[in-house]
C-alpha cells in the first residue's frame, strides 16, 4: 500500500534529457489489469458520450453517471477557436525554463502554484508530470509570480483564462441543471432545488494544468496516480494525445478515453457522490504517459465553498430510507481523504451511514489500491 510521502517536488528533474525512467519515478503493478480502447463500436466499453442540446440528453446522462462516473461532453457550445487558444498557452506555461518556473513554486500547503500535482505527497513514488494550479477568482495576481513583469505571455494567458473561465462557468450550470433533471426532477423542480441550495450560485472553481512530457520507458512511469476527485465535478480538456484512463469492474480493467477534438471528459467527484447519496458515483481515473508525443490537459474543477456542508439531497434519497451519507464540508472530506490515502481505506466509506452498503457500493478502492501499491 502507498505511504504517505514528504519527498519535494521532482523540479529538478529534467525530462527532457532521461534516457531511462529512474526507480524513483517507477511505478510497480501499473500492467496488473488490462487496458481496453474506449472509443467508438457502441461496445460496453465505449465512453458515453453526451450531447447537451440533445433531447435526451438527461436520461444520457442518467446513465453514464450511474454506470460510468464519467462522460464525453459534445455540444457544450464552447468555441473550438477559444479551446486551441488555451492549449496552446498551457504548453507555453510549460515550455518555460525551469528557472522562470520555480519562481512559482507551490509551497507545502499552498493551493496554487507550480509543482508536481498536489496528490503526489501521499505517495513515495513521482509522477511523470508537472503541474500548475490557481483559482480564476485570482487569476492575474496569481501569474504574476510566474510571470513578475507581466509582458505579452502574462497577458496573453490572462486574458484567454478569463474568457475561458467565463464559458466554463456557464457551462457548469447548465451541466448541474442538466445532473438535476438526470436525478428524476422537472424544471420546477429543479428551479426550486436551486432557489432553496443555491448550489450553481455557490459553486467555486479551480484551474489546474498539466503536462506530461514524452516518456523513454511508459510502462514503467505513470503521468498521474489513480485517484478520484474530490469535489462536485471536473471539466477535462485534454490535447488530442490519448492518456487519459477511467477504472471499471466485472473484470476489472483499465478503459482509455478517446482524445476527441472539441470534447470534454466530464468526471464526477466524491462530494457529488454524497450529494446524489450514491446515485451518480466517482470515478477513478488516471493518466499514462506517452513514448512519443508530450500531452497536454487541463482540469476545471467544481465543488462547494469551504463553509457549505454537502449532504444527500432529499430528492435523491428513495422513500422511506435514510441518507447514505453524512454531511460533510470540503475541508472536512479532505481531512477524512487524506487518512484514507494513508491507510489503503475509502473516504466516502468513512463518512458513509451504511457501512455495509459503503463497502458493496465503492469495492473498486480496493482494486484501485492494487495500482497504488
């Protein structure tokens, strides 16, 4: 099982120059299940793919949440134009010299910032990656430490996050709307959950991009451990080099997302498990890396504010039975999260209120931990 790790970021590890994956980035057990190519056949092992303007789009949904975790987003409205925009800045935040990107450096407990990604203290091994964090809320005194004299590449990523941001968060309601109506409700019913919750209104968000260089030996390294995510829900933006994978059971194996162009990997969090009481569950993913090619991502996450407690929603609870889950704010989840990493166990289990029906209903931690170990 994975230890807890206080091993500092690999900044100083150059990529670029290995011929070889070192033991410290050598991940064991990474061929102990199958990989099966998720695109399209109409196979049990396609992705599910959502087109929001569909009129079925709320039953695809209903689907893909309950037996999936996940799903591609078309339709979203999004322009392509915007989407190339921001790819091409991610890669320039990363194609910086190493010294420009150490004045950015995430410190221990900092949220945002330049690192290798957050997840990655709890374990001993590194992560054939490089990430950047910030919040949209401070976007541009955040990149300042990036980039301290502003100049063209600071404007320039500023101004296409903010309008990307501005998308993504019309996006996100339309997409909780659309998880409300997959629950069962009617537009007024909908409405009325809002009104009561404002669940949308209070929704934050959070940027994180990530690269993964080419790698000499990639089946020896992994680009990002498996893990679910935390909060509501996570917008993927992803280059069109595949790496991105989703953990499914009955066998168990390893499902590769398709790198569709224009499309986002929609993957549900923990704390929207809890607030639909299990109905649409997490998902664990993780990310390989590539002989060839660099791959580029980047996650759009949604949760609550720190204040807000996260319990089932009635309306997601059957008649005449208790919620599943107790309620829980983020930073309390994270406290319950990260004993979890540290003992091998499941952090919904721990705040569930049917410890058996817990253990039935997320056994995949258990198979998820044997690509951890």
């Amino acid at each position: 099982m994975p230890t807890p790790s206080h091993l500092k970021n690999p900044l100083c590890f150059d990529f670029r120059a290995a011929r070889r994956v070192p033991e410290t980035h050598a991940w064991p057990g990474l061929d102990d299940h199958p990989v099966v190519d998720g695109g399209g056949g109409g196979g049990e092992d396609a992705v599910p793919v959502v087109d929001v303007g569909a009129g079925d789009a709320a039953a695809r949904v209903a689907r893909a949440a309950e037996q999936w975790g996940a799903f591609l987003l078309v339709g979203h409205g999004v322009p392509a134009a915007l989407l190339s925009r921001v790819e091409e800045r991610v890669a320039r935040v990363f194609s910086l010299p190493a010294s420009e990107k150490m004045r950015a450096v995430r410190g221990p407990g900092e949220p945002c910032g330049y690192g290798s990604p957050p997840i990655s203290s709890f374990f001993s091994k590194l992560m054939w990656s490089e990430g950047y964090t910030f919040s949209p809320s401070s976007l541009r005194s955040e990149l300042r430490r990036l980039w301290p004299k502003s100049g063209d590449d600071y404007l320039l990523f500023c101004d296409v996050m903010e309008e990307f941001h501005k998308e993504m968060r019309r996006l996100a309601d339309e997409l909780l709307r659309l998880f409300l109506r997959a629950l069962g409700l009617t537009g007024e019913e909908v409405a009325g959950v809002e009104a009561e919750r404002r669940i949308g209104e209070r929704m934050t968000a959070t940027v994180h991009l990530n690269w993964y260089p080419r790698c000499p030996e990639p089946r020896r390294a992994l680009g990002l451990i498996a893990h679910t995510d935390s909060g509501f829900f996570t917008f993927v933006l992803q280059s069109l080099v595949p790496g991105l994978q989703l953990f499914r059971r009955g066998p168990d194996r390893w499902v590769a997302v398709p790198a569709v162009a224009g499309a986002f990997v929609v993957n549900i969090g923990d704390l929207f498990h809890i607030l639909t009481n299990g109905r649409f569950h997490s998902v664990y993913h993780r990310a390989v890396v590539n002989r060839d090619r660099d791959r580029v991502s980047l996650g759009y996450f949604l949760g609550p504010p720190p204040d807000a407690e996260v319990a089932p929603l009635p309306e997601a609870v059957p008649a005449g039975r208790s919620p599943a889950y107790r309620a829980v704010t983020w930073p309390e989840y994270m406290a319950v999260r990260k004993k979890a990493f540290a003992t091998g166990g499941s952090a919904l289990k721990m705040v569930s209120t049917d410890a058996a029906a817990a253990a039935d209903e997320h056994d995949d931690v258990a198979a998820a931990a044997d690509v951890h170990a």
